[in-house]
C-alpha cells in the first residue's frame, strides 16, 4: 500500500512537470540531426503518467477481485471435524436398551394383550393357584420394568462423557472457522447434539414412565384379587351334613 502512494505522487509529479513544459513557449533544437520538441515530450509523458494510472487501477482491480475469491473460498470450506458418527452410536445404544425391554415390550399390541391377560379383572372362574401365578407375573413385570428402567439411566448417563468430548471438539472448531460454511457447519452439529440429549431424556422418560404404569397397574390387579380372595373366604360353605356311619363289620 505504501509503494502504491508513492507511486501516485510521482506520477503526479511528473505530470506537473509536464504540464510546466506544456505551458512554456514552445520551442525547438536540433542535436546531430535529432530535432527536440518540448510539447510533444510533455505530451508523451502525460500519456504514459495516464497510461501509468489505469495499469495500476487495474491491479488494485485484480487485487480486490482476488481477495473476493480467496474470502469466497474460506466460506465454501467444509468443517474438518464432524460428530454425527459418534452422535449416532450413541443414539443407537439408547435404543438398543430400550429395545430389550423384558417380559413386556415397547409394543402396543404386546401391551393390550399383556394387559388383557393379566391385569383387566380377575377371572371368577379361576382357581386360587392361577390367582397366585397371575400375582407373581404381574409382580415379575413390575420388577424387571424397573431394571429395565435403570438400565437405562445407566447408558444415558454413560453418554454425558461422550457429549461433553463432543461438545468440547464443536466449540473449538466453531471458534478457529474461517467462514461462513464452517461455522454453519459447527452449529448445525451443536443442534444435532441438542437433539440427542433430547433423545436420551426422552428414553429415560418412556423407561421411568414404563416401570412406574406397571408398577400402578400391579397394585391395581392386587386390589382387584383380593377382593377375590375375600369373598371366596366369606363365601358360606355347605357346611357339616349328618350321615351314616358304620364303625364296626359284622
């Protein structure tokens, strides 16, 4: 920047100079057969001073458009770390948790007829051992949808580490962008980070929610049975009915 202003002054030099001889009485001399003209020297000097500005014109010109190109280029650069594989592996080990959910799966068809078999009334027809085996499975739900529920806890919990490695690895890349894509970039994956902590309390919900409608549902049936129970134990008997008896054989 420097050499271009000092380029400009002598060129403005020059051209008051030749604009002093331009001025003056025009005159002419001759040496060894080569004729002098001052006007046509002056004239000749400022073509070039002009010629002189528009070529560096057009490399200030050049300049600017490659400094454009070279900006244009740090915005098309893709970021250089990426977490959606990690992202990913962790969303589908929450999943796989949830998907080996005991006795009673996260199925709705499994559900009603789970429910429908075990939980929606007491037969009065069934016999007080098959009260006893319902009682125990229904028990049993409960029981492993409660593991099931602190798997779970357990495996979201075991991704905050990752999250927080991830999370450490996007902010520093967002910081050291140098343009528009890369910082573009680095957010978009600060959200999908979002979205799998979302995803992760969400699962913990549904295993929470799982193992406490259960647990709801079992007090429920045992209310149901014993209420069974009692009337089959206040239910009047045939009672004692006197008969024959022969003690001795002849």
């Amino acid at each position: 920047m420097r050499r271009f202003f000092v380029r400009r002054r002598i060129m403005s030099a020059v051209a008051m100079a030749a604009l002093a001889v331009a001025s003056a009485e025009p005159a002419t001399a001759q040496f060894g057969g080569i004729v002098y003209d001052p006007s046509n020297y002056a004239q000749n000097v400022l073509t070039a001073a002009r010629s002189l500005e528009q070529i560096n014109h057009q490399i200030e010109m050049i300049q600017n458009q490659a400094t454009a190109l070279i900006n244009e280029a740090r915005n098309l650069a893709s970021l250089p770390f990426s977490s959606i594989a990690q992202l990913q592996a962790q969303v589908q080990r929450t999943q796989q948790l949830l998907g080996s959910a005991q006795r009673i799966a996260y199925d709705v068809q499994s559900i009603d007829k789970t429910f429908t078999a075990q939980y929606k009334g007491v037969s009065l027809a069934s016999s007080d051992q098959a009260l006893v085996d319902g009682a125990k499975d229904r028990w049993s739900n409960s029981v492993a949808a409660f593991e099931d529920a602190l798997k779970v806890q357990a495996g979201v919990v075991g991704n905050i580490d990752g999250a927080r490695e991830t999370m450490s690895s996007l902010v520093t890349s967002s910081q050291s962008a140098t343009g528009a894509l890369q910082a573009a970039q680095a957010g978009n994956q600060l959200l999908a980070l979002q979205s799998q902590q979302l995803s992760d309390l969400t699962a913990l919900m549904a295993a929470q929610g799982r193992a406490q409608a259960l647990d709801a549902a079992q007090r429920a049936a045992a209310q149901d049975q014993a209420r069974e129970q009692l009337r089959r134990f206040l239910a009047p008997g045939t009672g004692y009915q006197p008969g024959t008896v022969s003690m001795f054989h002849n």
